[in-house]
C-alpha cells in the first residue's frame, strides 16, 4: 500500500482528525461562495438567511428529463469550483481508508456554536453546487469534482454509524444550491441531514442529462439513493420528504436513455445504470409503508411508476439490445408486475391513465382496500457495497493544488 494512504488508514489521534476537518471547511465555503456570487439574483447565497432556503414548490406534471442549462457558460462559470476546493480529496483519502475519521467529521455537529459552521453542512452546500452545474460546461475538471463529491457521500452511505447520525441530526448551515429550474420544493427546518443528501442527489440526477451522459456518476448517485430506501426500511424510519420529485427525477433518467440511446456518447455502463436503477424502484416497492411518511406517499410512488410505465418497459428493449443476461432482469419483472396489475385495475373501470385524478383515485381505493400489490418472491435485499477508488481526479487535483498554492 502507499505509505501516504497507509499513514491516513492507521491515524486513530481525533484530536488531528478534528484539525484537518476543521482547517478544510474555510476552502469549501469559499468554492461555495464562489459559485453562488455568479447567480446573485437567483442563486442560494451562503450569507442569506434561512428563510431564503424556501423555494416555490415546483409541480412536475410530465417527466423532465433534464432543465436547461445556461445559454453559455461565462469565463467564470467554467472555473468553477475554484482550486481551493480540492481540500476535498485528502478529506476523501482519509474518509475512504479510517472509519474514525468519517465519524470525526460528523463529530462536530455536537459541539459547534450557533455562529460556526459545520463539516457536513458546508460539504453539502458546495457539493450541491458541484453537482447542479457539472454539466454546464464540458470541462472534464467539473465532471471529475462531481465524481468525487458523490464518492464521499456514498462512503457516508455505506458507514452504518455516520448513518444514524445522518438520519437523526440536522445541520443549520446547509443551504442548497437553488439557481436551476425545475427547483426542489423547500422543506421545514429541523429536517435530518439525510433529506439535505437526497435533495443533492436529485439536483445531479435532473441537471446532468446530455448526450455525453456521465454514466459512472449516474450510478453512484442511484446507488445513494439505495442505500439509503434500504436503510430506512430495515430500520423502520418514515423519512418526511418529497419522494415523488425523487421518482419523477429517476424516471427523468429512465426516459432519457429511451429516447437518446442510439446517440448517447458514454465509455460503457449504461446496461448497469439501467439495473441500479430499476434496483432502486425494486426496494421502493418492496417496503414502502416502512420508510414513506404517508399513505399519500405511498399512492404517489405507485401512480408515478404507473404512469409512466411505458417508460420503464421500453428499458427492456435496451437490456437485451446491450446483451444483459435476463437473469439480471429480475427488478424490471418485478416492477412490470407492480404496473401491470394497477393498470388492469384502472382500464377495468373505464378509467383514462392519463386522467390523473381518475387514476390516481383508483390507485388510492386499491391500496386501501387490499394493501399494497407486491409479487411473491422480492424481499428486502441489501445493496452490496459498491464504494470505489476515484483515479480520474488526480491530475485535476495535482493542477488546483497549484493554482492555490
């Protein structure tokens, strides 16, 4: 093993631990201030008020696959994130190798004043930064920050100790990016950190959709959000949040690779974005009473996978033009089952699909007289640990350590 990584895997001193994170976060809130002073008008800016953070409630009546970016990226734009944000990859190399420090970095949000700003929370405002413009520009560089934001956050994932404390704490200096349309609805202060990370990933999963699609990226994003439905469900926590822009934002995915897939430009790994994310319908369906807030929630996570279930057949077709194995299908099946068996239900009343209410009232009438419909052989299944070594980033890191020397 490298000696550099060797040394940072066997570090067990907090106290330094505490240091590093501590003398990381001014460099983040910088690169966040620096993406957020280019949109002064429409942008989240890190010196706004809380309140700032309430956002219209933007109402998603068809499947976007992706807002527009900007008409040209200026100069700056296509700077950013600044060099000082590079702080991020020694955070990365201590977090992935020494599971005390991932826990240090959390450790703060025990301890901080009201006028300080936590680890966690000054990540989560740059990494939504990152990840809304990533695409905007064809910088490799940006690209490549998006990589490895989304690295360390599944890192996070997969530690069951930063989880709990992920699920349970809240971090008063979040404050997300806002600059793109369609934005996210606002949710209530007090929410867990946990809704702050679904909120970053669902800005990467609408924002990032071009003909060059980051693949690798898209799935760890979905994986993400796996992992945290399946944690949710083994420990039968009702996360209050807004699932339905989560769904609309994966079908968002789903409905772009059916239509762009002959032209799509990628180096591989559009068959396995595909299964990760019919993976993560799978589980949704699987228990959704034990981790949704609501029966509502429920019914909506139904009526979206109803609705657009053309979207999701049409997956098929591209599995087997890839050449996936049909034994690794298994989620698509289970999914189609689910869909089929509603939308038998609403054509055997005369009812219209694309009447939302008539559908939706149908679906609802349904699940509350006989449950949720679900095939016989899903169970709640843990995803395996997909965490991984991000190599593309060095050479960027290497100039950016330069250019902020």
């Amino acid at each position: 093993m490298n000696p550099y990584l060797k040394r940072m895997k066997e570090l067990e001193d907090e106290e330094v631990m505490r240091k590093i994170c501590r003398a990381t976060v001014p460099s983040l809130e910088a690169a966040a201030s620096a993406y957020a002073s280019l949109y002064p008008a429409i942008g989240s800016s890190i010196t706004t008020t809380l309140g700032s953070l309430f956002r219209p409630d933007v109402l998603l009546s068809r499947v976007r696959s992706n807002s527009a970016p900007p008409k040209s990226a200026s100069h700056d734009q296509e700077l950013q994130p600044i060099p000082q944000a590079v702080t991020v990859l020694p955070v990365y190399e201590f977090m992935a190798g020494n599971a005390i420090f991932r826990r240090t970095l959390l450790s703060d949000l025990d301890s901080l004043s009201t006028c300080q700003s936590s680890w966690i929370g000054t990540f989560l405002t740059l990494t939504s930064w990152i990840l809304t413009n990533a695409s905007s520009s064809s910088s490799g560089r940006t690209l490549s920050y998006a990589s490895l934001v989304l690295e360390m956050i599944l890192v996070l994932m997969e530690d069951e100790h930063c989880m709990d404390i992920l699920t349970s704490r809240i971090a008063s200096n979040v404050q997300l990016c806002s600059q793109r349309q369609p934005r996210l609805p606002a949710l209530p202060p007090g929410r867990p950190l946990l809704c702050d990370i679904l909120d970053c990933c669902n800005l990467w999963l609408r924002h990032n959709l071009h003909r060059r699609l980051a693949t690798q990226s898209y799935s760890k994003c979905v994986w993400i959000c796996h992992r945290i439905v399946w944690y949710l469900q083994r420990e039968r926590i009702r996360l209050d949040y807004h699932w339905k822009e989560l769904w609309v934002s994966v079908i968002g995915l789903f409905s772009f690779v059916a239509t762009k897939f002959d032209t799509l430009i990628t180096t591989g790994g559009i068959g396995q974005l595909i299964l990760d994310g019919l993976a993560l319908f799978e589980a949704a369906i699987v228990a959704a009473e034990a981790y949704l807030p609501s029966a509502h929630a429920v019914h909506e996570l139904v009526y979206e996978l109803v609705r657009n279930s053309t979207i999701l057949e049409k997956q098929e077709g591209i599995l087997k033009s890839l050449e996936v194995p049909p034994h690794k299908e298994e989620a698509l099946r289970y999914i189609v089952d689910v869909t089929s068996y509603y939308n038998k239900k609403i054509s055997a009343t005369g009812a219209n699909l694309k009447a939302a209410s008539d559908a939706m009232r149908i679906i609802v009438q349904e699940v509350e007289r006989n449950g949720l419909h679900r095939p016989e052989n899903a169970a709640e299944k843990e995803p395996r640990l997909r965490a991984e070594e991000v190599l593309d980033f060095a050479r960027y890191a290497c100039g950016d350590t330069l250019a902020g020397a």
